[in-house]
C-alpha cells in the first residue's frame, strides 16, 4: 500500500502535527537562504568581486519581480486546505486547475517583463556602469527560469493545503545539490560565471518544480491536478485574486518599509551599514524559524474551518502562539547573549561587532513579536479576509515607520532610536492584528452556531409537523 503524505488536520494530536508539519516548511526557508548563500560564494571563491556584485545588484529587483506573484500562490493553500476540511474534492480540483492557469500566465508575463526589462529596470535602480552588462545577463537568463518558480511555489502551495510538507523539502533539497553542483561544473569548467550561476539556478528550480507537478498529476487525493481541468474557472479564478493579491501586496510591504529604514541608517555611515548587514542575516534565520510555524496555522486553520471545528481552530491558535513565542524567545536570546561570537563569523572589526551588538540587544529579546502577528495573520487569511490583514500590516509595518522615522526619530537621532522601531512596529502588529483576528473568528463562529441553530430549530418544527399529521391521518 502506498505511504499517503497527506495530513487530517480536523484531528489527531495536534501540538504534534504542528510540530511535524512545521519542520519541512522551516527546512525550505532556511534552505533557501543556504542556496542564495552558496550561489555567492561559489563566485566568489572561483570567479570575481565583479561577478559576486553583478549577480548581488539584481537580488532586490528578483524579490520584486516574482514577490507579488508568490502571494497568489499561497491563495492556493488557503483554498485547498478548506475544500479538504469540508471532504469537497471537486472545488479542489477545479482550483487547482484555475491555479496552475494562473501560474502559467502570470510567469510567462514576468519572463517577458524581466527578459526585456532587465537593462531598463537596473539603470533605474543606479546599477554601477561596470557591473550592468553582467548584471542584466544573469537577469535575462533568470527570467527565463520565473514561470517554474511560480509553478513550484503553487504546487508546493497546494501539498502542503492537504498536510504534505515533506516533499517540497525533499524535491528542493536534491534541487539545492543539483545548483551547487552545477554551479561549479559552468563556473571551473566552462568559465561561465553569471551565465553558469542563472543557468543553475533555472535548473534546479526546473527539478523541483518538475518533480512536484507529477506528484500532483499522479495524485489520488485532494491534491490532484487533472491537465483537462487546467483552466479559467471564474468564480475560483476571483478568489484566487481576492485572497492572493491582497497577500502579494502585504509581502511587497515589507519591502518597501525596510527600504525607508535603510535610507536613515545610511546617514550613520560605512561601518554601522556593514554591521547592520551582518545582524540582519541572524534577524532572517530566526524570522524564517518563526514563520514556518506561524504559516502553519494557515493550513490547520483552514481544514477546520471547513470541517467547522471551531474548538479545535482556538487550540490550533494558542498552540501555535506558545510554538513561536518558544522558538522565538530562546533564538532571540541565544543571539543576545552570543551576539558578538555570532558576528564575528562574517567580519573580525570591533567596531563593527560593536554595531552588531547593538542591534541584536535591541531585536533579540523581541523576535518571538513577528511570530505573533504572523499567526494572526494567517488567522485572518484563512477567513479569507487577506485585504484586511494587508491594511493592519500596512499600517504597522508603513505608516508607522515612516511616521516614526520622520517624526519621532529627528528628536533624539541615534542608532538606539532607529533600531527602537522594529520592535515596537512588531508588537503594535500583534495587537492590531490580534484583535482583528480574534475579533473576526468568534464573529464567524457565532455565525455558523446561530445559523446551525436556525436549521435545527426548522428541522424541529418540520419534525414536529410531520408528526402530527401523522397522528392526525
């Protein structure tokens, strides 16, 4: 009998399926960062400076160019997860055809875009003269590769809807290998530097992609992707938007509030910009560590709100809070204690572990905050209610550091005081969102018990009445 990946997350031991189901997901993000890792450092150790520059000055225009687009992906969990709740296979199925529709579109207009658009898009972004010729090859070749990123980002979507974390993990692990290894065949032996590297990237994104698309082709469960189904369904199509683009806009958020934060901390000069660079990159494995387990809640909400299994959804919830508040207050305090030993693998400057120092102290012992507001906001997203966690989001992670920055910074501008926005921004998330989310879910909760009362109450009567006709005749 085949081994069944898919997971009932309406019962069974939940804090273990948490756990479980979490693992593969963090696994993913923090390979992720592995491989952009190793894509630099294979360059920089068997090419040039100029190459590792090159391929660095396209990182944030990538992250633009399909960030959007990876948000509908996760409309697909959403969606799939909620059909498996409620045992409805056949909306399963037709989205999933809509999604995959949706994938092949939206990637073919980004090839197009980022092909065409490269050269264009770098001179905007003040891309140095002596790296813009490397730097738009490696994007035109990436470019080439988008369309199976946004397919393997909703095939993996929709595996993990139905509780299969575990072979995303595995198909972009051997994919992982693949790019290393390919990696160095174009770099040592065909002396192809930003080619080699985009050309690998496109390889091993291809493999996972290609290896999840025939799990769900060959699947017999609510992850099942009929190739005669693939197509525009309208009404699943509008829910694809209505969740996803809202969700696409609240990732490019982030984006955009960070780029204001690094315009002030510019002003404080080389040094602390380098530490800050180096801090951030333990910000980033912790957030990733957190963030698998608070998008889990996603998924376990969904099932059971489609099983309407509200005992188990407020379970789901404070477990999944006390999971991210763990993980995030031992991570966060392991990097405040030995944040100069961290440091110091990346750089040997005193100076700049002194600025390292800094700002981990100040986000260390906070970092379990972003766990928070992200549950509540996959909550909200599993209401299907992404515009509304995009405008809480917006406005904590927006307005509130800009106002900050423009406002209350100018009053005492020093490092301290710049860096004293990223906690208090998290927290005021978490209480925005927190109280939207809990708000919203007894709201749903009250409207399925009044309206399974209202049916009850009729069936009652109509019971009732049967009856004494019954006595009658």
């Amino acid at each position: 009998m085949a081994r069944s990946f898919e997971m009932d997350m309406t019962k069974g031991p939940l804090f273990k399926q948490l756990i479980l189901y979490s693992l593969p997901i963090i696994g993913i993000n923090l390979l992720q960062i592995a491989f952009n890792t190793v894509d630099v450092a294979v360059l920089g150790i068997f090419s040039s400076d100029q190459a590792v520059g090159a391929v660095g000055a396209t990182g944030n225009l990538t992250k633009l160019l399909i960030g959007f687009f990876v948000g509908l992906t996760v409309s697909a969990n959403i969606f799939v997860a909620r059909f498996k709740g409620a045992g409805d296979k056949e909306s399963a199925t037709k989205f999933i055809g809509t999604a995959f529709c949706v994938g092949i579109i939206s990637g073919l207009f980004l090839l197009f875009v980022g092909f065409f658009g490269a050269r264009t898009f770098l001179t905007w972004m003040n891309c140095p003269s002596t790296l813009i010729d490397m730097a738009t090859k490696y994007l035109q070749i990436y470019s080439l590769g988008i369309p199976l990123i946004i397919l393997y980002n909703f095939s993996a979507s929709i595996l993990r809807a139905v509780g299969d974390s575990v072979r995303p993990l595995i198909f972009l692990s051997v994919g992982g290998v693949l790019n290393l290894v390919l990696n160095i065949f174009f770099i040592v032996v065909l002396h192809r530097d930003v080619e080699g590297v985009a050309i690998a990237t496109i390889a091993s994104q291809g493999f996972s992609a290609i290896m999840s698309i025939i799990v769900l082709i060959k699947g017999t469960g609510f992850a099942k992707l009929d190739i005669k189904r693939i197509k525009i369904h309208k009404k699943e199509f509008c829910e694809i938007l209505k969740v996803g683009v809202p969700l696409g806009l609240q990732s490019s958020m982030f984006g955009i509030s960070n780029t204001v934060m690094a315009s002030t901390l510019n002003s404080f000069g080389e040094t602390v910009v380098t530490a800050n660079t180096i801090a951030h990159e333990f910000d980033a494995i912790v957030h990733d560590i957190t963030i698998g387990f608070s998008t889990s809640t996603m998924a376990f909400i969904s099932q059971n709100l489609g099983a309407r299994n509200y005992k188990r959804i407020w379970k789901t919830i404070i477990t999944s809070l006390f999971l991210v508040t763990t993980v995030g207050l031992t991570l966060g305090a392991l990097s405040v204690l030995f944040a100069r030993e961290l440091c110091g693998i990346m750089t040997n400057s005193s100076k700049v572990l002194d600025y390292c120092e800094t700002r981990l102290r100040i986000t260390g012992v906070f970092y379990f905050l972003t766990g928070f507001y992200g549950v509540f906001s996959n909550v909200i997203h599993s209401l299907k209610k992404s515009i509304i966690s995009m405008m809480g989001t917006m406005f904590c992670t927006v307005v509130f550091r800009l106002f900050w920055i423009w406002c209350i910074f100018p009053l005492n501008p020093t490092l301290k005081m710049h860096y004293a926005v990223l906690p208090i921004s998290w927290g005021l998330c978490a209480i925005v969102l927190g109280s939207i989310a809990v708000t919203m879910m007894r709201r749903n909760q009250r409207n399925y018990e009044s309206e399974n009362a209202t049916k009850k109450c009729v069936k009652e009567n109509y019971e009732k009445e049967s009856a004494q006709e019954n006595i009658a005749v």
